[in-house]
C-alpha cells in the first residue's frame, strides 16, 4: 500500500507533468526530509510504478514573470520576440540530471496516458514544465491542486495541440492554460488555443464573467537572467 508521500508524488507524475528532476521533488517534498522523498522514489521503483533516467540537458531557469500572458481581447503577442527569447535555451550548457516519471501501469492507476518514454527533443520542455509545476506547488498550492495535466485531457483531433496544462475550476471548466516554450511555433499555439480551447466554452458566457474569469495563456520559456522562481500573476481567476 502507498504512503501518502508516495501518492503525492505518483499524483504528480501521472495527472500533472511527465517527468521532474530529483531536484524539482526534493524542492517540492524535501519539508518531509529528503530522505523520505528518496525512499518513497525507490519503493515506486521497485513496484515498478515509476522508472528513471539520467539525461543531459538544458536545465531549467525559469523567470520571476512569464514570457507572456493572452486572453481573447488581447492584442496578438510578439511572437518573433518570444521566439527569440526562447532560443536562449538551447545555448546554455547541458548538464546530467536524474528524472524520474510514472510508468504505464501507475497511469491505469489514475487514468493518465503517461508511461511513454519522452523523447530527447521533449526533454528540456518536458523538465521545465516539471519547474513550473514546482513553483506552483510551492507558492501557489490551491492552483497547484487545480492543474490537470496533457496526459489526463482528451486526445485533441490530427493537427491540433494540446496545451500542456489546464487549471480547471470547481466545476471542472478551464480558467487558465499554461504552456512550456518547446518546438512549436508560439504563433500557432496561440491559434490553437484561442480556437480550440477559450472561444467553445466560453460562448454563452456573459460579459461581466468574461470580464472577471477568462482564462489567460500562460507561456514559460528560459532567459538568460533570473532567480529560480515564478509567481503567477493575478492568482484571483480562480
């Protein structure tokens, strides 16, 4: 039977990112002593519930603020400056770095599609995500609980992505979406969300809700200088 810290953690890695670095759980769990979160890691192991890998990657160094923030009214973002400053990601150094994520057998267990192996060109998107969700863990809790992950969405139709997280309300509807800078033109996730995801469930809404509870964007990617840690902005949306 699973202890509550392994839960928490199993929780993680199946329902709201793929993979976190030893480092990213330690941050997150390490109050419980880093012993317990490395012992709750080898009994996941062991019960074959998770697996882990060393890989050699960009770490993650994520800002204070996003890169940018939309919602429907929105003028459209500077997508060339996004893109650039993204790109900064991939002349930093690489580093080796311990992960861990959830096998196929711990997502039955949830009801998760995770399991697969993460490809190398996800890995740096996929591991600051993972810091993300940590910041949120950390600083933001109630919005950490409300984060539903790509793994536990729908599959979205041929041609369409799925952003990378919802933060869902009481009612189970979207109030915000987060997405991690990774291979895709930042133009085209705009597209995608504002014509998949805000405008079909927000349609009948009236206008003092949209005023007050539409959802934002969120868009995280790496710079060259900040401290290790994210605030979001205006926590009031849900």
């Amino acid at each position: 039977m699973l202890n509550q810290l392994e839960m928490e953690i199993l929780t993680a890695l199946t329902c709201k990112v793929r993979v976190m670095s030893v480092g990213q759980l330690l941050r997150a769990w390490g109050q419980a002593k880093n012993e317990a979160v490395l012992f709750s890691l080898e009994r996941l192991l062991a019960r074959k519930l998770a697996r882990t890998e060393l890989w050699d990657v960009v770490l993650p160094n994520t800002d204070r603020t996003p890169l940018f923030t939309w919602k429907p009214s929105f003028p459209d973002p500077d997508t060339w400056l996004i893109s650039k400053r993204a790109r900064q990601r991939w002349k930093q150094p690489t580093s080796r770095v311990i992960v861990y994520q959830a096998t196929e057998l711990a997502g039955r267990m949830f009801g998760s599609r995770c399991g697969q192996p993460v490809r190398e060109i996800e890995r740096q998107h996929d591991l600051l995500l993972g810091d993300v969700y940590v910041d949120y863990f950390c600083a933001l809790p109630s919005l950490a609980e409300a984060w539903h992950g790509e793994d536990m969405l729908p599959m979205a139709e041929k041609g369409v992505k799925n952003p990378d997280a919802f933060l869902m309300d009481g009612d189970l509807r979207p109030r915000r979406v987060i997405e991690s800078t990774g291979g895709f033109l930042i133009k085209s996730i705009c597209n995608t969300i504002s014509q998949r995801c805000f405008v079909p469930v927000f349609r009948a809404a009236t206008i003092s809700t949209l005023q007050t509870k539409i959802p934002f964007l969120v868009c995280f990617g790496l710079t060259r200088i900040q401290p290790m840690f994210v605030v979001f902005v205006d926590a009031r949306l849900i």
